[in-house]
C-alpha cells in the first residue's frame, strides 16, 4: 500500500519556487507520478502540466491543467498524439528532432491552427560533473547545437508552427548544486547564441530541471538556495528583458513528490536457505519496479523501516534478503542481503520511505496478474482518496491510412451530431474525427450532463442510463452507437 502525503508535495514545491529565479515558472513532469490528487494539488499551488502521451495530457486535463499552459515534450512523438493534442488545445510542443518539428506543424495544419514549439537542444556543453546525463553527448534527446546552427531558412519556412524558443534538459537526480548551476547557466548561454543564429525571439525558455530526490532509501530531498542568484544573474547578462519577454521554465518530477510517499508492505514469510535468509513480502517488482531503462529494473538497496509487529516469533536480526511474492527470480528488493535493524516476524509491517516517484506507474504492475498496490492520499492527517490502478483491455479500431479517409468512411452521423459535439467540447474543433478522444477534448462529468441533455433534444430521445458505461464517452463512433441504438428504439 502507497501512501502520498500532500503537505509534503505542498513543502517540496514552495522549496523549488524559492531556488528558481522568481518569476520563472515551474513545470510538474507527471511521468514521476500520475497520480489525479497528486497532480490536481501541484496544478493548484501554481505548476503547469509537462506530459509525454495523451494518458499523462488526459490525466492533466482531469485534474484541472488549462491546455494552452501544458507543455508536451518526448521523442517518437506520433502523428495521432500530436492531433489529439493540438485539437485539445496544447499550448507549446517540445520538438526532439528536425522530422519532429515537420510531424508537429503538419499535425497543426491537419487541423488548421498554428502552434507554439520549442527545439529541445543537445549543447555542445557538458560541464555538470554530477547525475545522470541526457544531452551534452551522443544522445536520442534533442538536435546537437551545431545541426541547428545555420538552419535558419529552413527552420523558419515551416508552416504550422511558430518558433518560440529552446529547451533544455542535459541532466537528471543531480543532487550537487554547482553542478546544476553550470548546466543551466551553459544552456543560457547556448540559448542565447542560438537565438541570434537563427533570429529566434525567445519568448519560452525551458532549462530543464535535474532536481533530486532519494529513491526507496532513508534520505532527505536536497536543497538549492545557491541557484536563484547566479541564475538570474546569467539571464539579465543574455536576456536582458526576459521578465517581460520570456517564460522561464524548470521541470521537476521526482523532487516535488518523491519525499511524499511511502509504500507499506507486510511480511509474508521468513525462511532460510543454504545460508540466506529470505524475507518474502507481500510487494516486489509489480509494485515498486524502478525504472528498467537505466538498468534499474528493480531498486538496487531498497531500505525497509519497521513499523509494526506480527503474531509469529522472532528471527534474529541481521542480513536478510527481501523479496517479494512473483514467481520469478528477479523479484527480490535489492541485489544481495539487506540489513534490517529490527526482528523481522511473519506478519510485521515494513516500509520502504521516498518512494512517491517511479513508483507504480513505473513497475511491472501487469506481470502475473496480481493486483495493484493500493493508493492512499493523505493531506493534514486526513485521507484523501483510497484506490488502485486497474488494467483495461480495449478493443482497436482498424487503421487507416489518412484521417480524411478515415472520416469518409466511418461517420455515419447527420450534419447534427459534430454540431452538438463541437458546442460542448470546443477543443474537437470543427473537423471532428470517429476516433477522437472525448475526455481529452475536456469530457469530464459535467460536460457529459450537458452534452446528453442537448443530443437528446437535438435527436427528440431518451437515452436509457444502462447504455451509459464508460466506454460509450471515449469517442465520438461509440457515442454515436448509442444514440443510433435510441434512435431506433422510436421507429
């Protein structure tokens, strides 16, 4: 069972608003934890949304983000994510590569707007010392600085978009402070070499982030109140107007809500073997996974703390290696014996602290079939919300191969519906498509009453509340079944 405390999300982000320059902006990167309360609470004190997918835009919007202050960034972006997005009303794209850029603005004149981008930059700079790198070497993030330089013509004949600035990203967990400092200010001053280069007014610079945060150990979250100084300093010295001119922006994911979670598990079993002694928990990698990508499929030395007792005698205390209930050997907490400082029993409650990033969504929470974690949310000692992650078999459509034929072929609706659609969800714009995502276009509950109320109207129906599952809402075809289905109930 997780448990998310928002006075910490609250403490975490008012630390991060005093370290920044102030007037900068700060953005929540929601893939560290999608949470809705966990979102909703960031978005309220004052965070826009930064997503990678429509999941992560469909969830942003759920929780209150306005679509033209989210910022959408990622590779391998596709052409149906970036019109599900633009037709939702994003407000800047992030463009990881030239071919990105060109997949963003057709996006845009498919559906006949114009949007904001910025190009994500790979710096020829590398002088950060500490974290993990993202740029500043061979990397699948961002266009090398020096691709960019002399691509003005080209870049500025693109249609569709509008050029507004750069963004940076070249570290992550970085927990030293002059080593952030010096990739922030480095990107400053690329940014600013960049802009005259290419003769770009920039009117939104993201520097990224790289804030840290303790992961699945004993640890407090680090402070920077040695950034806001020299930071400001870097961007009155390059951009000397950016308070009036630009959005200064800094993303943070793991370092606004890492410190706030704690998963609480119990102690199934406790056996020895040739010499180990295991601890079986009631949690493992479905649970807390880490990330597999940086070669950290599960956590490398999780800490368990105790916090209660169980029925059984005790062992002695000592190395003991934890793992969890899979049937698989790569379910286990940690790589070799762990100390736990306490008698471990059948039946005690442990808890692994700072795991509120890269905790569920980030963990094999389909391998085997078992259950989700729980989520408990806390705020002032108070619950919340308590619920669990379910996965969902959906059925797919067929693929087409362009959106006109697409449209042609699989609209059997009247001039009426789109119109209804349109009035309720403006951001569907006026082309509106079978396979649509209604609740990104901003479908929450009381756009649906308002919307059943006018097609009933439009179509003089009732619509019975057994046809009203979720899966009818999720786009304009399987909406419009039910209202052929009403439809043909008064023939």
């Amino acid at each position: 069972m997780y448990v998310y405390d928002l006075d910490r999300v609250r403490e975490a982000r008012a630390d991060l608003v005093a370290a920044v320059p102030e007037g900068a902006q700060l953005l929540y990167s929601l893939k560290a934890n999608p949470h809705p309360d966990l979102v909703g609470e960031l978005l309220a004190g004052g965070c826009h949304a930064e997503v990678s997918s429509t999941g992560e835009l469909s969830t942003a919007l759920a929780a209150g983000a306005v679509p033209a202050e989210v910022f959408y960034t990622g590779p391998g972006k596709t052409a149906e994510e970036l019109e599900i997005a633009v037709r939702a009303g994003v407000g800047t794209f992030s463009c990881e590569s030239l071919v990105d850029l060109q997949r963003v603005a057709a996006a845009a004149r498919e559906c006949d707007r114009e949007v904001d981008v910025v190009l994500r930059v790979n710096g020829a700079e590398a002088p950060g010392g500490a974290g993990m790198r993202m740029t500043g070497e061979a990397s699948q993030f961002g266009t090398d600085v020096e691709i960019l330089m002399g691509r003005r013509a080209e870049l500025a004949g693109v249609r569709g978009v509008r050029l507004a600035g750069f963004h940076f990203f070249p570290l992550t967990n970085v927990y030293d402070e002059q080593s952030l400092l010096d990739e922030m200010t480095g990107s400053v001053r690329t940014a600013a070499a960049l802009a005259g280069e290419l003769g770009i007014e920039v009117r939104v610079l993201d520097l990224g982030g790289g804030f840290a945060c303790p992961f699945a150990k004993e640890g407090e979250r680090p402070r920077y109140p040695g950034l806001r100084a020299p930071l400001t300093a870097a961007l009155d010295e390059h951009f000397p107007r950016w308070r009036a001119t630009t959005r200064v922006l800094f993303e943070s994911g793991r370092h606004l809500v890492g410190d706030s979670g704690v998963l609480l598990c119990t102690v199934s079993d406790v056996k020895d073997s040739r010499g180990t002694r295991f601890a079986v928990l009631d949690t493992g990698i479905n649970h807390l996974g880490g990330l597999s990508g940086i070669g950290r499929l599960l956590p490398l030395a999780a800490a368990v703390l105790p916090v209660g007792s169980g029925d059984a005698e005790e062992t002695a205390p000592g190395k003991i290696r934890l793992v969890g209930p899979l049937c698989t050997p790569a379910d286990t907490l940690g790589r070799g014996a762990a100390d736990v400082s306490a008698h471990v029993r059948v039946g005690q409650i442990l808890a692994i602290p700072n795991v509120g990033a890269y905790g569920p969504t980030a963990s094999l929470i389909g391998f085997l079939g078992r259950p989700a974690a729980a989520e408990i949310v806390v705020s002032d000692g108070d619950v919340v919300t308590a619920s669990r992650l379910v996965l969902v078999r959906e059925p797919v459509a067929p693929h087409t191969t362009s959106r006109q034929e697409n449209t042609m072929e699989t609209t059997p609706w009247d001039a009426r519906y789109p119109k209804v659609l349109a009035e309720v969800l403006p951001r569907l714009g006026s082309s509106v498509g079978p396979d649509d995502n209604l609740r990104a276009a901003g479908l929450d509950s009381l756009a649906l009453v308002d919307l059943l109320v006018r097609l009933e109207e439009a179509y003089d129906v009732t619509i019975p509340d057994d046809d009203l599952d979720p899966e009818a809402f999720a786009t304009p075809a399987s909406l419009w079944q039910v209202v052929e289905a009403a439809l043909a109930r008064t023939r």
